[in-house]
C-alpha cells in the first residue's frame, strides 16, 4: 500500500496545545516542562549524512550493486528462504551496512541528548544500522521493529553467536556457521527477514506512543505496517512534529502538527537553536563521531543543500518562463477591454492540465502555510526520500518502485490494519497472515 490519504488541516485552524504551529511553539513546549515524554520515530532519513547508500540509487545503490549475483529479484537477499539457500549475496551486502562503518548524525546525536535530559520516552527506529546505540541512546530507550545487527544468531537451533566472532565473518563477506554441537545452521543477524514476525519488542512497546506529550516523526515515507500506524497513536492534542523532506502519512492533519520540511539534521539543529540547546548538541556530537567526521558531514550536507537551491531557482525561473508564456497568449483586440473584468461574462483563469494537478497545487499550497520555521518554500517543492526527481512516473516506474526499497527499510508495504491501544495481537495476526508479504526491515 501507499501512503494514508488524509487531508490537511485548515491553516486558519488554530492550534490545541501549542501556540502556533512553528518549531519555536514545540520549543517552548519543552521549555515550559510541558513535554516530558517525547516518543521519536525514525527511518532512513535520518541516516543519510552518515553515508549509508541506499537500495533504490541508480548505479550507487546497493541493490544495483547487486544485481551481479544474479538474484531472482533484488528482495530476494532479505528473503529467509533464499539466505538458507544461497547466504552469499546477503553477506555482501551486510559487510557495508555493519556497524562501525558509519557514524552518528547529529539527528542521532539529538535523540541522545532527549534522552541525557530525561525527555525521551521512546525511539522507535526502522533502521538497522545501530547508529542510535552509537550515538547513546540507552538500550532500554531503543525499539529496533525491524531488527538491527546489534545481535546474531542460527536460524535453526536459535542458539547466540559471539559478537566478535560474528564481526570477523562479515568483514570476511562470509556466512558464518552455528557452533553448537549437532547443529551446523546458517548465522544471520538479528534483522526481520521477509517471512518472519516483527520483533517482540515492538508488540510490547506498542502503546508507547499513546502516552508521548510530544511526538517527533524524522526520515521516514511511512509506508511500511504495522510501523507506519505509530503516528496515529497519538492522543488528540499532542504535537507531533515532521522532520521530513516531504509530507507524509497523516501528518499535517491534526490541529497541533507541525511541518518542519527538509532534510532531518538542518530541523533538528533549527529545534536545538529555539531551545538554546545549540552548542550542546553541536558539542556532543563532535565528541561521539570526532571533527573530521563532523566535517564531512557538514560538507556533503552543505553540497547537497547548494543543489537544493540550484533547483530552487531553477523551478522558479521556468515558472517565470511559463507566466510569461502564458501572457503572450493574448486575447484578439476585440476582447481587450474586457481583461481582467471578473463578473462581466469572462471566466476567471484556468489552468491547463488534469483536475489531479490543480488539486495537487492546492495541497502544495496548504502545506507550505503549515510548515513550522521551515526553509522558504519547502513544501512547494517535495523531494522523494530516496532522492528521486520526477512525481510522475509511469505505469514501468511504479513496478520498479515496489521492486526496490530504502536503505534501512527494505520492506514490502502491506495491508494497512488500524491499530488500536489494545491490538498488538491484531498486529500479530496481520503479520502471521501476511506471509512472505509482511514488512521486512
């Protein structure tokens, strides 16, 4: 399934809680010891300054990469059946994606600080790379719904495998096998595979979000269930924040949502400035991943945003283009006199193309009013999450689409259930009759 259709929340309807909706209202919120128990959700997003290539890059992403193992089709390599069958591919992939290789953002960075304040209630995280942990977030803070590499073990006996052992397999690219006598089966990490059921941590955890006073939703499309119900959770009132470069999901919809679109570190640091907590989060991040690593971050971000404003203005300059265009197309002189006369049997402007894109306008429109201290003219401009250019696509790209899947998140979206304060055996039985279907990492 795609995204939950829902409508935006009128601009003129006031907020609930906050002041208004802005990242500066969330702040104060905070400031004022209002929030005390803020539940985070992660995905993808919230990586990439680390560096982590994704699955859906042309050329540079992983499954590209790949591809010259001849898999079936790219998911096979998250499919338990083909790992039991043919481990290799898997192994590839994981010695890029193990911990270690890559570095905290100070997106990570900030949910560490939540949590050295005593704020943070819960993070909730699609992602596999335990880049969370190396940031510091406690454990006990952390539920991985897709697993992670955090923990490996034999998918027969289910006995432990050393860590360190473990490590020196996956930096070998090979497939280590179970050393319990009589047994001999394949090792995996603790990761969800197509095929198997969502860690018991996430059932357990499951009515968290019911108890946050502030929500922060960071990197991710929602698109994959159960995990992509979580924002839903929230009690009527509560704020929920989106660190996102697009809209997502239902958030927007509730009086108290607010849009901070963009990529998830540059919200983050406008957050941390409204709270006054810059310097600290700048500092702690610093000391976990080092200058030099710092550095790079900030460069490739500061690349990457130049080219944002590129395109800005280059979106600007073609839309000048067309208003002029559009004027050139003038009514025969007969007419003249009656331009621009609303009311005197001349119908106000329409414009050409489908009802769909006039209403796609509109929303565009709505959102940009929502966006909370948000860069000018973010939401005007949506970029995919995975960095994808066009909002079209054909019938061809939209197959490849559900072929191909995000770096942390390479899941199969599925049938939406609803979920409710008590339904975490719902969840359960979703995924059971979801089969080799069921939302993966």
């Amino acid at each position: 399934m795609g995204q939950e259709s829902s409508r935006l929340i009128d601009p003129d309807t006031p907020p609930e809680t906050l002041s208004e909706r802005s990242l500066r209202a969330v702040a104060q919120l905070i400031k004022d010891g209002a929030a005390k128990r803020i539940v985070v959700l992660t995905g993808a997003g919230i990586s990439t300054a680390a560096g982590i290539p994704d699955f859906r890059s042309p050329k540079t992403g992983l499954y590209h990469n790949l591809a010259r193992l001849n898999l079936p089709h790219p998911e096979a390599v998250f499919e338990i059946d083909f790992f039991r069958s043919n481990p290799a591919p898997f192994y590839l992939l994981a010695k890029e994606l193990y911990p270690g290789n890559f570095s905290p953002t100070v997106s990570h960075a900030f949910i560490a600080l939540l949590a050295r304040k005593g704020l943070l209630r819960m993070l909730f995280t699609q992602n596999i790379d335990c880049l969370e942990r190396a940031a510091g977030v406690p454990a006990d803070r952390i539920v991985e719904a897709h697993g992670s590499f955090a923990t490996q073990r034999c998918v027969d006996c289910r006995a432990p495998f050393p860590d360190d052992q473990m490590r020196e397999h996956v930096g070998r690219g090979e497939a280590p096998r179970c050393a319990r006598p009589g047994c001999g089966g394949l090792v995996k990490p603790d990761i969800v595979f197509f095929g198997e059921q969502l860690p018991e941590a996430f059932h357990a955890n499951v009515s968290v979000p019911g108890t946050a006073d502030l929500m922060l939703v960071m990197g991710t499309s929602l698109l994959v269930h159960p995990f992509a119900g979580l924002p839903a959770r929230a009690r009527d009132g509560v704020p929920r924040v989106l660190f996102n470069l697009e809209r997502v999901g239902d958030m927007g919809s509730r009086a108290d949502d607010v849009l901070a679109l963009g990529d998830c570190d540059s919200g983050v640091r406008r957050l941390a400035d409204e709270l006054g907590w810059r310097a600290e989060l700048e500092a702690l991040w610093h000391g976990v991943v080092g200058d030099k690593e710092a550095e790079r971050q900030l460069s490739k971000s500061g690349k990457e945003e130049a080219v944002r404003d590129e395109l800005d203005e280059l979106v600007s300059q073609v839309e000048d283009k067309l208003e002029i265009s559009e004027g050139d197309k003038a009514e025969p002189e007969t007419n003249a006199g009656k331009q621009g006369e609303e009311g005197a049997g001349n119908p106000p402007h329409v414009p050409s193309g489908p009802p769909e894109e006039h209403e796609t306008g509109a929303a565009a429109a709505d959102a940009a009013k929502l966006v909370g201290d948000g860069s000018p003219g973010a939401a005007a401009v949506p970029q995919a999450e995975d960095g994808g250019a066009a909002a079209q696509k054909t019938p061809e790209a939209e197959s490849d689409d559900k072929s191909t899947l995000s770096a942390h998140d390479p899941a199969k979206p599925t049938p939406k259930t609803p979920i409710t304060q008590t339904d975490s055996e719902i969840i359960k039985t979703e995924e059971q009759s979801a089969g080799n279907d069921k939302p993966a990492l």
